[in-house]
C-alpha cells in the first residue's frame, strides 16, 4: 500500500539485490564474470555477487539462506548447469511478491555465439508459482566495457531527510 511505501526509512529503491533467477533489474545490468578453480563468480554492477561452486555438494559453512543463495554447478560440454537453492524467502520476485520458502533456480549459461552469453532459467517458486517458470536472457559482449561497480543510494543523499527518515522529493504523478 502507499502508507508501506511511505513509511520511515523505507528506500525500496535502495535495497541490494538479491538473486531471484530473473536478470539483473534497473541500471547496473553488466555482468562480469571470473573463472578460477572449483569456482565461477558472476558479478552484477549493480552489487549482486554470486559464486558457482562446481562440484557436487555445497561447500562446508554455507549458510542456510542468503541474498545469493548457495549455487552449484558441473559442466555439461561447454553449457554451465547450476541448482541454487537457500534463496532468501523475503526476496522480492516483482514488487511486493516475496519469492517465498523452497524456491529452487536451475540455470543453463552457455555461449550462443562467440559474443552472446544465453542464461535460461527455469525458477520453481511454490509460493508464487503453481509450476516451474523458464525464462531465457540474452546478454551481448561488450569487450572494451570497463566494469564500473556502483551503488544506486550515494551517501550524502539529498533527497533523503535522514531525520524524518523519508524521501524529500514528490513522487505525486
């Protein structure tokens, strides 16, 4: 409701981003992605930063539900096929849609073509979903792209008024 959109202190468009199966939402949607031994990390922009574990099982310590979820992966030819489960349930699937408990992301990133990565997504949601939802993302390679991490709420805000704990500017359409 408006009044929960209002409350003090709420920044909704502040908030980290967390993995969902869904491509990155809003500005900062470049992907970096780094390969080291046992693991591929798939940084966003924008903050989300996720680490494949390839192997079988997850890693000792892995916590039980995270922004990111715990991710496996193995290989299957030149396709990296990915389980993530542990989401955070508080997670926001769309505005004001919670991803909910047991929900399950199961991705196929591979290589099109030389410059085009194909994620497909497939996210099983028990609380939203009444059956698994596939979903495939194109992303174009941009090679001479610097990766420029940020984050969309600057210290120093000024339209924010941190004593009132709300937003200092007019969002009336």
């Amino acid at each position: 409701t408006d009044m929960q959109a209002n409350r003090p202190g709420d920044r909704s468009y502040c908030t980290r981003q967390p993995f969902t199966g869904q491509p990155p939402r809003g500005a900062g949607g470049a992907i970096e992605i780094l390969f080291t031994p046992g693991q591929v990390t798939l940084s966003v922009e924008s903050g989300l930063v996720r680490r494949i574990y390839v192997r079988d099982q997850k890693p000792a310590g892995a916590l039980d539900e995270s922004f990111s979820g715990t991710s496996i992966g193995h290989w299957e030819d030149e396709t990296l096929v990915v389980d993530t489960t542990g989401l955070d349930p508080k997670a926001m699937y769309l505005p004001g849609v919670a991803i909910g408990s047991q929900a399950v992301v199961h991705e196929r990133i591979s290589l099109l073509v030389a410059d085009t990565l194909v994620i497909e997504s497939t996210v099983t949601a028990p609380a939203i979903f009444t059956a698994p939802f596939t979903s495939r993302q194109s992303y174009r390679r941009a090679r001479d792209r610097i990766f420029t991490p940020f984050d969309v709420c600057v210290e120093g805000d000024r339209s924010f008024d941190r004593q009132s704990g709300r937003d200092r500017f007019d969002a009336t359409p």
